[in-house]
C-alpha cells in the first residue's frame, strides 16, 4: 500500500507539482475517482477546478479492461489491440459507446449544472486521475483538452505501471507519477481505501475549491471593433456583483494569452474585479516590431477599448482602470493621460514609463509602478517617472525580482499589490 486514501494521494502527488504553481494552471480531474485527488493539487496549487468528462469504453463481461474511450466534443479512442485479443466486434463496440454517451451527457448535467466550463484557451491545463492502468482514458483526456486550446498539458497521476509515459505517445507535454511499480496489476492494490467515489463528492470537491477562488466569473470571447479595418480579439471576466473592470495592455511579444497577466487577472478575479485581456495588435500586425514599440498606435487602441467597454450594458457605470506590462505599461499611462480620460486606478509592471513622454504629467488616476529589485534599469526609469507623475502615485519594488517576475513568489506579490490599489481606489469613485 502506497496511498492511505485518495487525499492522501493527491497530497503526495501535490508536493511534485509546486513548480506549476506561477502558470496558470487549470487542474482537471477525472470523474470520479480523480477529482478528490485533483482537489488537493488544486487546493496546494491555488488552481481553479473542473472535471475532465472521459468515459471508459469498457470490454462486454471485462468491464474494468478500457478498449478505448470517449471524451467532450466528440473525441474518441480505441485500443485496436485490446478490440482483437478480446474478439470484441463492431456493434458491442458500438452499444458500449452508446451507453458511454448518455453517461457522459448525464455527468454533465450533474456536476456542472448551469454553470459553463473553465476556460482553457492559452492556458496550462494538469490532468489528473487516481492512477494510470492501461491509459485509454488518460489519452482521450489530454486529446480533448488540446481541442479546448490549451497551451500545454501535464498529465499527473499516484500511481502507473513502469514505462507508462510511452503509452500516451507525446499527447502530454509532461507527465508526473509518485510512483511506478514494476509489479502492477491494478490501481487499487496501492491504495488502503479505494473504495468507490460518489457522486456527491465529486460535486462536493468542486464547490469546495471554486468557493476558495472567489465569485462566479463570466468570462468569454469578445471582439473589439477599432476602426473599419481592425478588429481586435479579447477575453472578458466579470465576477458577480464586480468593482469594477480592469483592462489589460500587455508588453512587447505578447498577447491576451500571456501566462504571467493571465495570473495577474485571475487573482484579481478572485477579488470581484473584472478584467478585459484583449490583443492590441492584429497578427499580422504584430509581425512588424516597429508596431510593437508605436506607444502612440497601442495608447489609441487602448482607448478604443476603454470606450467599447464602457458602452457596454454589463460594464456601465462601473470604474475601470489598467494594468500594463512593459511597453504595455507606456500605452496604459499614455491613455490614462489623454484628456477625458474615464481610467480610474492604473497599475505598471515592470513598465517602460519614459515611451508615455510627456503623457506622464497630465494622468490624473492613481498610478501604482512596480519593478523588480534585480531589474535595475527599469527600476531607475520608474523612479525618474514618479518624480514626473502630478497624480497620486507609488513606487514599490519587488526584491529579488527581475523583469519579468519568474522568481518564486515575485508575481504573486504584484497580483497582491495590484489588487489592493485598484479594490481601494474602485471603491472610492
């Protein structure tokens, strides 16, 4: 026996996974013997959770042996090695995936009920199960995940057989197992208690860990419209009852899709703020590096999409601010000092303030910098730039941290710092 029960599985297995802690993780765990495993990576991580709805296409009369699998919109795998051991023919095949997709409709209906998926569009995404046997059911989720547009996926398990990496066939860019006995006949040998897993506590572990990240988010795709020409792609987040919205202009090379303002927009999500992360640049445009550095071009589509958004029923009346990385950071302070201005609060982080010129002097919102310790050219242009600031204004320094915050803990305490400047000065307006 290595597992105790399936918690104590995913705390071992936790304790593998910290490196995953900055990456805007989603964790999945399969129904339902994964998802109390997947609650506490989930709950070590700081992660968000949701189910990973795969059914197991189970032999007729070996209905533990997996002969493949069906997952979300429509993927499907078979194990045509196990279909010619087993003699399994066409139409039990086909019965058996019938059955499989009621299962499957069903088991949405019952652990999500009315409320959407976690978005996992440009994201991290850690599967997780309570073992790996023959990995029929692990391949349809990591095939399923991909056509939901993650970036990349770890698949984490207790417990697999040896050399179960090369069962997957590179469909996970990293996999993760406590162990991996050489004598493995079931999942279950390792576990004291393995009994199985009710519905009521899979619905259980997911209220437990979305209550942890704050209200209910709204989040989906919008479109932007600049001009006649230029439509911008975006992704709003509105909590229930938020503060207000935040509008993200991320830093040279970047896009909606940047891991470290997508951490930053989920803690402020988890706060009631709702956020705006949208691409200042078309692809095409973003080729051109001349682009990159327009501060004037990217301050104007930041405007753009301040007045789309303040025009929008679900956002009237509602402060809003930015928060800018970089040379997005020049563009949030040359937008925030354009006259008429709506912007509330603005937060830079290790922004490049000397590309705003004399757009510094006329902000009139609240303005936050924050640079890392290690970052010192930076750190010197923000402290030049706050001496040129006529708002109210503050200079905090990261210590340790670099440009772009990879050190343990650094992004974490900009997330901090950023949701208590825009939560006071929302609350003022």
């Amino acid at each position: 026996m290595l597992f105790s029960d399936r918690t104590d599985a995913g705390r071992q297995l936790a304790t593998l996974l910290d490196h995953l802690r900055t990456r805007d993780v989603v964790v999945l765990g399969l129904p339902r013997g994964g998802v109390p495993v997947a609650a506490e990576v989930a709950d070590a991580l700081d992660a968000p959770l949701d189910v990973c709805l795969v059914r197991k296409l189970g032999v007729p009369r070996q209905p533990e042996l997996a002969m493949g699998a069906l997952g979300e919109g429509g993927v499907r795998v078979v194990n045509e090695r196990i279909l010619a051991e087993t003699g399994v023919g066409a139409r039990d095949l086909a019965a058996v995936e019938r059955r499989e997709h009621v299962e499957l409709d069903q088991r949405a209906d019952r652990y999500r009920g009315s409320r959407p998926s976690v978005p996992l569009e440009g994201r991290t995404v850690l599967i997780v199960d309570d073992g790996l046997a023959t990995g029929a059911t692990a391949l349809a989720a990591c095939r399923v995940v991909r056509a939901r547009g993650a970036a990349r996926i770890v698949l984490a398990v207790p417990v697999a057989p040896r050399g179960w990496k090369a069962r997957l066939g590179g469909e996970a860019d990293e996999t993760v197992s406590v162990h991996a006995p050489e004598a493995f006949s079931a999942i279950g040998q390792f576990y004291g208690d393995f009994c199985q897993t009710p519905d009521a506590e899979v619905v259980a572990c997911l209220d437990r860990i979305r209550a942890a990240h704050g209200p209910v988010v709204r989040d989906g795709d919008v479109r932007i419209p600049v001009d006649d020409r230029v439509t911008l792609a975006g992704r709003l987040a509105l909590p229930e009852d938020a503060l207000g919205i935040v509008l993200f202009a991320h830093g040279s090379g970047s896009s909606r899709h940047s891991p470290r303002n997508r951490a930053v927009a989920a803690e402020l999500n988890r706060a009631g703020l709702g956020t705006l992360l949208f691409d200042l640049l078309t692809e095409a445009e973003a080729g051109d590096r001349a682009h990159v550095f327009d501060t004037p071009l990217l301050a104007g589509r930041l405007a753009r999409a301040t007045e789309w958004l303040a025009g929008r029923p679900e956002s009237a009346g509602l402060p809003l601010g930015f928060f800018g990385a970089s040379t997005g950071a020049a563009a949030a302070l040359w937008a925030a000092g354009d006259p008429g201005s709506p912007v509330a609060a603005v937060v830079s982080r290790g922004g490049r303030p000397d590309l705003a010129a004399d757009h510094l002097a006329r902000v009139k919102a609240p303005t936050l910098l924050v640079v890392g310790g290690r970052d010192v050219l930076v750190r010197d242009l923000n402290r030049r730039a706050e001496s040129l600031l006529r708002c109210e204004s503050r200079l905090e320094v990261v210590e340790g941290a670099t440009h772009l915050f990879e050190e343990p803990g650094a992004l974490e305490e900009v997330a901090e710092l950023a949701t208590s400047w825009f939560t006071g000065h929302f609350r003022d307006q």
